[in-house]
C-alpha cells in the first residue's frame, strides 16, 4: 500500500465530530505527521463509496482516506468509532489546505505550566 508524506500533500479543512480537522483521500506515512497531530483513518460505507462510517487507527477494507486532527479522537475499546455522516462530518470549506496552514489556524493546545 502506497503511503504520502503528510508534509508534500494537500488537504480539504472538515470538520469531525464538531472539531477542525485536515482529510486526505489517500493513506498518510505516520512517521511523516509532525508532533502535535493525530492521524486517523477513515472507512466508507459498504453501499456507495461516499459516506466515511468509521474511524480507526488503521484501515484495511473500504478505506475513505485520513485525517489529521489537533486533539486525540477516543475510539472505543475495539479500536474504531462509528461515526453518522451527516451528524459527524462536515465538509466545511475552510481555507487550511497545507498543515502549515492548519497549524497557523488551529495551533496545538499548550500545556498549562506546572505551578511551582
């Protein structure tokens, strides 16, 4: 399976489960993701090819593509969360085609410093 460098690749901004995030119809080399993203695949419906169903950390069959997002996504204790179309996923228009981009937008959560 041929896998990108997430870092040479473009994106559409979504939103997943209410949160920005980058997708990418084509698997990502997770090496290539820099720290402060979480790359997740996504899986599409047995019907049609255009609805995502599923989200993992990994993807065999019926993969959609991947997404990047700034905060971890809990999946269930089997690995994968089950998410509704048109409830959970918004091809919002956004302008963030780069990571660049989506970083300069969304930066990372930092931290609090630890009181002393």
């Amino acid at each position: 399976m041929a896998q990108y460098n997430a870092m040479e690749e473009t994106y559409t901004e979504i939103r997943v489960l209410g949160k920005p995030a980058l997708f990418h119809d084509m698997r990502l080399d997770r090496n290539t993701v820099p720290k402060g993203l979480y790359l997740y695949e996504v899986r599409h419906d047995d019907e049609g090819w255009g609805d995502p169903v599923q989200i993992a950390k990994g993807i065999l069959v019926n993969h959609f593509g991947s997404i990047l997002t700034r905060e971890r996504i809990k999946l269930s204790s089997n690995g994968y969360l089950d998410i509704e179309p048109e409830k959970d996923w918004d091809y919002c228009g956004g302008d963030c085609r780069t990571i660049q981009e989506f970083l300069e937008k969304y930066p990372p959560k930092r931290e609090k410093e630890k009181e002393r």
